[in-house]
C-alpha cells in the first residue's frame, strides 16, 4: 500500500472516529473547504502530501507520523510493517532504544523524536538511533541518525546498537573478533573505554544499516 492510501483510509477513519466533517477540518487548518475535499473528499483529486499530513497531526493532536501508519500500528508498535514506498522509522535516544531493543511490542510511538522517511527497504523491527557522544568520531558525530536493523546478521567488522543490561542505554559500537571473544570497539582513539569485551551483560540490538546526517 502506498503512504497516500494510508494516509487516506486514516484520515477518513479518523473523521468517523471524532464525529468530524471536511468543513471542521478546514476550519482547523485554516483551509477552504475546496482544498480539503481535494485530498480528503468522496473523490479526492490529490494525495495527502508530507506537510498536510504534518497539520493535519497537530490540529487534531496527534503524534508526529501518526497518518503514515496502517491502523492498529499507531497505538503499540514501532514503525511497523509498511511498504518500502514511503516507510517511517522512528528516531529515538540511547536510553529509549535501550528499552525498545528488550520492548519492542511495547514500543510507545510518542517516545519517537520524529520520524523519517527509510532511506530503502528495512526490516520491520527497523529504527533510527540517534548518536550521542564522541566515541564514534570521526565516523558518526553527535547527533548524526544512523538506521539500526535487527533483521540483519552482524558480524565482526560491521557497527552495531549494543546495549548494557546495567543502564539499559544503547550505544553504537564497530563489532570486533578476537579469537572466540567478540568486543565492542570505539574508533575515537581518544575514547577512555575504547575496548569493551561482549559478556553477559552485553546484547546486540541490532546492525547499522544507513547513516543519515543532518546538514
């Protein structure tokens, strides 16, 4: 399904659900009735681009992303099962990825800083972590989003999300072998724990797949 069907087939759904017509639409959007019924009516004439869908979100309160998710996936999952046209991954920080890696069924959409679209196909437990710190430098830098997919195999040489059971945090680590022992390595040659050894208390989330930067 196409993200304009989604975002149709929600929208309508959520005029029923909320008792709305077109006309209160266009009121709270500011919009003439005309343009809403072009995207929204019996038989619209254009899809629900990116912006709209964004109003549309805000003036009936609902989360960032909500209209780009088939019904159901809204309430419980992350950016779920949707087609490659048009997939929406959540980006969240170190701790919430900590929790979704052990959570994922109880992943709560309004944890997400924002979703964006995939930049291609993913699995469907696919998310974007945000980098926080300098351990990564010069590769990934501080704030740089970096799609983490749980559906591929890692192995020594690729990064990966690990998390610690202590802090439950997730951090994105290049995974290394040494013999039988797999370690997490930082390629920041100034980072104090630059080697840190795969126990126990160590489990891998998932393997970085894209890196999308902001310029």
């Amino acid at each position: 399904m196409k993200i304009s069907d989604t975002r149709l087939q929600n929208f309508r759904r959520l005029l029923v659900e909320k008792k709305l017509r077109l006309t209160d639409i266009a009121d709270r959007l500011g919009k003439a009735p005309a343009q809403v019924s072009a995207f929204g009516g019996k038989n619209p004439t254009k899809g629900i681009g990116d912006q709209i869908a964004r109003e549309i979100e805000s003036a009936l309160g609902l989360h960032n992303g909500y209209l780009d998710m088939p019904y159901g996936l809204g309430e419980l999952s992350n950016a779920t099962v949707l087609s490659h046209t048009g997939r929406k991954l959540p980006v969240i920080g170190s701790i919430v990825a900590g929790a979704w890696c052990e959570l994922q069924e109880a992943f709560d959409p309004r944890d997400a800083e924002e979703w964006i679209d995939a930049p291609g196909p993913v699995g469907p437990r696919a998310f974007i972590l945000r980098v926080e710190g300098m351990s990564m430098e010069p590769r990934f830098v501080e704030g740089d989003k970096v799609v983490i997919d749980p559906s591929l195999e890692a192995l020594p040489g690729h990064f990966v999300a690990a998390k610690r059971t202590r802090d439950q945090a997730a951090t994105l680590k290049q995974l290394k072998q040494e013999g039988n022992e797999l370690y997490l390595f930082a390629l920041n040659p100034d980072w104090p724990e630059r080697i840190i050894r795969m126990t126990e208390e160590w489990s891998i989330c998932g393997r970085a797949r894209w890196k999308i930067s902001d310029l």
